[in-house]
C-alpha cells in the first residue's frame, strides 16, 4: 500500500472520471485510464481516471462526485491505495463533543481545545467535530463543525469517519443508555472509538487490583466506607482523603486526620474559602460529615501520602499521556502543582500553583531531581499500559495525577480518561500541548490505517 499528501480540486465536469497528475500517480503506484473505487470514510463511489496535466501531488474530482462522498471541501488530505483498485481519501476524524447555539463558538468553552486538535491535522485530513445527536445511522452520515478557510467554522454532513475521539463532556448523559448504544453502534460499523468514558475513581483502583507490579504505586483505598472504615484506616494511616468517586477538579474532596494528642482534623473547601476544624473525639468527626450531607456509597476514602513540599506546601504532578502514531504511550506533558496554603488540593481554582516539573524538583533534590522524573516518566507509561490493558475498550489518552513522598516513592492518587488541559496553560509547557495534539493526530492516523509510510 502506498500513502502521500495530495490536494483535492473540485472541478465543474459532469462524468465520472476523476484525475491525478504524473506525480501522484508515480507515488501511489497507478495508472490512468482505467476504473477503481474512490472512497472517503464509510462513502464510495466507482469512477474512471484520467492524467492530470499538473505539477505536484492533485487529485481533481467532479462536483457530482464529491456530492455522492459527501467531500466536506477541497484541499488537502492524505490518499492511499487499498487493495487492488480502491483509493482512499482522509482520513476522516470525528471528535465526539456537545455543540452549542453559537455558530462562532460552536463547542463553546471547549472551542478552542478542539480548534487545537484539528489545527494539529488540518494539513493532512478532514478532522471534524459533531454532537451524538448528529448522527444518522439510516443514511451513514454525520454532521460537524470543520475549520473554515477564513479560521472560522462551518457546517458540513460527511460520511461516518474513520475513526472517532470521544471528547463528550457530560458524566452523568455518557451513561445513559443512548449514548452507550451509539458507541457501540460506531464499533458494529468497525470505526475506531477511543477514550471511551469517564472513568470514576474506583474504576482505576479495581483495574489495578491483582496486578503486583502495579500495586506499590496504588495509595490504600476503600469504596463506600463505613464509620469503622473510616477510623481503622486514620489509625493506620494517620491522614485520609474523602473523594466522590465520581468526581472531577477537586470539587467534594475532605482531608481527615488523626493526631493522637490532639484529636481529629478536618480540612475542606467552601464558600471559596479553606475550612479546618478540629474534632476531640472520632464521633464529632463523623457528625461533622453527615451535616455535610456526604452519601458514603458515592465516595471513595484514601490513604494519605506526605509528599514532597515546597515553601510547606505539598506538590503533586499531572501526567498527560497519549498514544502516538506507533500505538505506543508517551507523555505529552507534565505539570507540577503546588497546593495553595490550606487548601485540601493542588488545583489552580483553590489557590494552587503551576509549575514545571524541573522547576520543583531540583529545587527540592538538586542535581537528583531530574533522575527522579525520568523514574516518574517511566513509571507513569508503565501504569498506562496496565490501565489499558484491564480495559475493555480503546484507550488514546490518559492524565494521571501522580505524587513523590518524601522517600521518592511514586504514588497514583487518579487517573482520567479525559484529562483537561490546565498544565499547557503554562508559558513553559504551551509547546508541550502542542505535542500532545500532534501525537492524538498522529494516533488518529494509526487507528485509520492511514499510517506515514503505508502498510
């Protein structure tokens, strides 16, 4: 199989009869004056081929064929040789999302995170993004929002893609039975889908449970805990941390702990304010959550890690890892955050800190600091694979929230099948959000079989 770069005109002819110049044809190993099967993502169509009289790599399609295909526009693509006489064109890339009223902002407030991902591919495919609703299944089709010639946004029905990223923003819709349904239906159809939900927090800790390699890595953790839970695991850990277990940004988490001379402490966020309050006895403590109304059968309790500190202040680390154009996990990214002083978190919102990775630890180990991220790199790629592998479904993209204690243990607190992008906010780290859309593209193009290089 061959795969080269071309340009798609659309030309005002009324046959049949595509066209490609000299170039392309040398490329792909073809030759005109003969029939095949022009196809771009689940649409195809039976046309003649005649040369082009051009320079460079053009592929000239009739208007009423790119009609039939649905070709979201003219430009440029990827084209390869499947089989003995079909050519494809794309590929063609869905990201699963929700659409807003705003034609301007048509994703709104994630609007400029997907404009990110399809710039990363623009030059070499149809990359689009579109609602569960838009999907047709009678007639194959799906419309999305493409990138404009003008940067802005429009509106186009294509075929079913080749492959779909799922970036659907909503927890509680994704478990419904319709959204389950339509994924399943893009996997009927053999379409590649990744990232496929959310995951909550114990889905993590059970995917691990067994594996010996991975569990020193694992801090102690119980779903639904009871009372006797609770003061079992303050008495052996000494300080706890209670997450919803479908949570995200840090939103319901507490901090229990335990001094034996002192009592029982509580540390929690509200009214945009930190809160400490300290406890005699453990009955006090547990009064204190049930007026909080905290339903324990949604919440997850952790051993607490002392981690490393800067200016008193723990940090922890968010991995983002993707799979790139060889199937292989890499990290993108990392970011260092600082928790703000008396915050139960290291986000941003509760007076956090972001930071580089370098910048915090060799301050904290010195000339050391730089051999214990690259332990961190190896063990965060390690953990993906051993995620990704008690999945049942396609992972592209992980975020893993990692932390180093005070004896350089590595710990996973959470990992997150659609990480956010805070971390790239960073001055220093905007190159590596770059990195991290290119190696999702590049990954894009493997699940495709649209892979650099042919197959």
């Amino acid at each position: 199989m061959s795969l080269t770069p071309c340009t798609i005109l659309i030309t005002r002819q009324e046959d049949s009869t595509i066209a490609f110049t000299r170039s392309l044809g040398t490329q792909l190993q073809l030759s005109p004056n003969r029939t095949c099967t022009l196809r771009i993502g689940s649409r195809s169509v039976t046309v003649s081929v005649k040369p082009l009289n051009r320079r460079g790599n053009f592929l000239a399609i009739p208007a009423s064929i790119a009609t039939i295909l649905k070709l979201p526009n003219p430009g440029k693509c990827l084209i390869k040789v499947e089989g003995r006489r079909e050519l494809r064109i794309g590929p063609l890339i869905g990201i699963m999302t929700s659409i807003s009223n705003d034609p301007a902002l048509p994703f709104g407030g994630r609007t400029s995170f997907i404009r990110d991902i399809i710039d990363a591919g623009k030059e070499d495919s149809f990359f689009f993004g579109f609602s569960p609703r838009s999907v047709n299944w009678d007639d194959e089709t799906v419309t999305g929002y493409f990138r404009g010639t003008n940067g802005g946004w429009v509106r186009r029905t294509v075929p079913l893609p080749d492959v779909v990223y799922n970036r659907f923003p909503n927890r509680g819709l994704e478990k419904t039975a319709e959204i389950r349904q339509l994924k399943e239906e893009f996997v009927n159809h053999n379409i590649p889908f990744f990232n496929w939900g959310f995951f909550d927090k114990w889905d993590v800790y059970r995917l691990l449970d067994g594996d010996k390699d991975m569990s020193p890595y694992v801090p102690d953790t119980e779903l639904n805990p009871t009372a006797d839970d609770i003061q079992q695991m303050l008495e052996r850990h000494r300080f706890l941390y209670l997450k919803p277990s479908a949570g995200s940004l840090g939103f319901g988490i507490y901090r229990l702990t335990y001094n034996p001379g002192k009592g029982y402490f509580l540390r929690f966020r509200k009214d945009n304010a930190n809160v400490l309050m300290r406890f005699p006895r453990f009955q006090g403590l547990m009064q204190m959550l049930k007026r909080q109304k905290i339903r324990m059968s949604q919440y997850v309790i952790q051993q607490g890690i002392r981690l490393i500190e800067l200016d008193g202040c723990p940090i922890d680390f968010r991995f983002h890892l993707t799979k790139d154009g060889a199937n292989e996990w890499v990290v993108s990214g990392i970011g260092a955050k600082k928790a703000g002083r008396g915050s139960v978190t290291t986000h941003v919102r509760t007076g956090g800190q972001l930071m580089t990775p370098e910048q915090v630890l060799v301050t904290t180990h010195g000339d050391k600091g730089l051999e214990i991220l690259e332990k961190a790199k190896d063990t965060s790629i390690k953990l993906a694979k051993a995620i990704e592998k008690a999945f049942p479904h396609r992972l592209g993209e992980l975020g893993l929230d990692l932390g180093i204690d005070q004896d350089e243990n590595i710990w996973m607190f959470e990992a997150n099948s659609k990480p956010g992008r805070t971390i790239f906010k960073h001055p220093l780290l905007k190159s590596q959000g770059k990195d991290a859309s290119t190696n999702l593209f590049e990954h894009c193009l493997y699940l495709s079989r649209f892979t650099r290089g042919g197959e």
